[in-house]
C-alpha cells in the first residue's frame, strides 16, 4: 500500500521582516528546498503510531510513538518535541474533531523529510504545520496562531510556487512574478550561525504602536524592490531598507558588521532566527563566491538555484 504524500516549499521573506506583524506589505519567496511528509495507514488498528523525521542529510533526528487516543508520547528520542508534537495533534482535534476517526485511528506511521539542513531556516516548523493542516483537513493559519505562532507569510511560501506579497491581517496573500533580469547577479550566503534576534525583537516590541509611518515606508520599499528594473536600482533599495530597520530597531546591519569592504549590497533576512543574506554584485560570480568563502562561509546559492518561481498556483 502506498502511503498519502505531502510536499511543501521553504521560505525566505525578502522585505519587512519585523514590520510584517504590524501589517507591512512584505515580499516573500518559496524555495526549492522544502519538505515532504509520507501517512502510511495500517491494518489491522493499533491504538499507537508512529512518528520520524529526517534531516537534509537523510538521517533521523527525532522519532517517537504517540497515542491515538490523547497524543500524548511515552516512547521518544527528544520529549521537548514529542511535546510540540502533542500540541499540534490537540490543537488540530479541537479544530477537527473528525481528525481522530476520520485521520489518527488509520495511521500507522508519519515520516518527514528535509530537503534541507535544519539549521537553515528555511522552515522546518512552518513547512510541517502546512503539510499536517492539509493532511488534518484544518486551516493552516489556526494551526499556526494556536501553536508555533508568528506572522504565517511562511505559510504562504510552503503551499506557493512563485514569489509572494503578504500582509496582515488577513492574511492577503496576492501571487506574483519575481523574476528580476538581473537575477543571476543575487545570491544568498549561509552565515554559519544562528542570528541573535532578541535585542531586534525586544525593541520592536518596545515600539511597534509606534511605526505608522515605518511601516508604510516598508511598504513601498516592497513595491519598489518588486518592480525595480536594473541591479542599481535594486541594490538602492536594499540600502534603504537596511537602514530604516537598523534607524528604527537599532541594531547594525549585516554589511557593517561582517562585510564592509564587499563590492555589492547584503540585505539581512528571517529577522526571527533565519540564517542566510541577500547578497548582489556587479562583480564575476566567482569573484563573489571566492569572497564569501574565505570568510568561511561555504553554503552559496544563486537565485534560480534557491528560490522556486515556477508561475503556479497555490497549493491546495
């Protein structure tokens, strides 16, 4: 017997991070990596069933049998996550209280793979919260507000195959064409570490009643990178995104930190723990890739390789 098969897309969001929650329009693009989950059912019913996950590299990072009848997990290689995993199929019960009858009492094993490393943030959490909503039959944005929380445009990136523009509340999720003629001239550089995002966070918050005008400056930037027509124009813009969340938030920017002397433009992404820049340059690629890699920075990915513009419509 085959098993039912999910499939969902990575993330990263190119403008608002931050401002999105307090209704920014931001520009959000899905990924080639992303992750699927396999449901095998079983015959005869056991009261159990049981859970894996695997890593980019294919091996398993966490397993763990859970009870159909309360979800909760004595067996586990990880109880913090056997823990979310309980959340998630109660929150899921209450939004659908068909799932166990109609769903759980039918399952024998869920497998998740990773098409990407974990430490990535490409969106391990988010790519999962959509693939069970569609298996459970519940609106994914619930599933999400109820457990894992934040803005949901990750959401949007998993069950879309071309770029995106998203704002709260809402969510509006409007498709669009993402593709800049000077595409093979963006790149994205893996940091090699996790962003420490609190102190951003933690004057946002101390601010954000604050940002009308903020956020409608933000809103524009995203327009404008979206229908910016030369590598110029676009770097311009990048700049003056940068500055405007470091201005407000009070936090340096990812070029002055670490590249000062780059030839070209970085953009910080996933102000919430993501872990790649937004990189251009008028230089040679391998001008750029050699740079990025004597900094000890060795995950290097050019647009088309990365980001999925496929010219589909949304999933599900």
């Amino acid at each position: 017997m085959y098993p039912q098969h999910f499939s969902t897309n990575g993330k990263l969001l190119l403008t608002g991070e931050y401002f999105v929650l307090a209704g920014a329009v931001a520009l959000a693009v899905p990924t080639h990596p992303g992750q699927v989950m396999e449901v095998w059912s079983e015959t005869p019913k056991e009261n159990s069933f049981y859970w894996q996950s695997f890593d980019g590299d294919k091996l398993c990072w966490f397993e763990g049998r859970f009870s159909k009848k309360d979800f909760s997990s004595s067996e586990n290689t990880d109880p913090a996550i056997a823990s979310r995993l309980t959340e998630i199929f109660t929150t899921i019960h209450h939004l659908n209280p068909d799932f166990v009858t109609k769903k759980i009492n039918k399952v024998s094993v869920v497998k998740t793979k990773l098409s990407f490393p974990r430490e990535w943030g490409l969106g391990t959490s988010s790519t999962l919260i959509a693939m069970i909503a569609r298996w459970s039959e519940v609106d994914p944005y619930q599933l999400l507000a109820k457990t894992f929380g934040g803005s949901g445009y990750d959401l949007a990136c998993a069950n879309a195959n071309q770029s995106l523009l998203y704002q709260l509340p809402g969510p509006v999720v409007k498709l669009v064409s993402f593709s800049p003629v000077f595409s093979d001239q963006i790149y994205f550089v893996y940091l090699n570490q996790k962003q420490n995002s609190r102190e951003g966070i933690r004057q946002y918050r101390k601010i954000q009643g604050t940002l009308s005008k903020e956020i409608s400056e933000i809103s524009s930037l995203t327009n404008a990178m979206l229908n910016s027509k030369t590598l110029v124009e676009f770097e311009k813009i990048i700049n003056a995104h940068e500055e405007l969340v470091s201005r407000t938030l009070k936090i340096e920017r990812a070029k002055d930190l670490y590249f000062s002397d780059f030839s070209g433009e970085i953009k910080s992404l996933g102000a919430w723990g993501g872990d790649f820049v937004m990189v251009t340059s008028d230089r040679p690629v391998a001008w750029v890739e050699n740079y990025f890699r004597k900094k000890g920075m060795n995950v290097f990915k050019t647009y088309k390789s990365l980001i999925k513009e496929d010219g589909l419509k949304l999933v599900g």
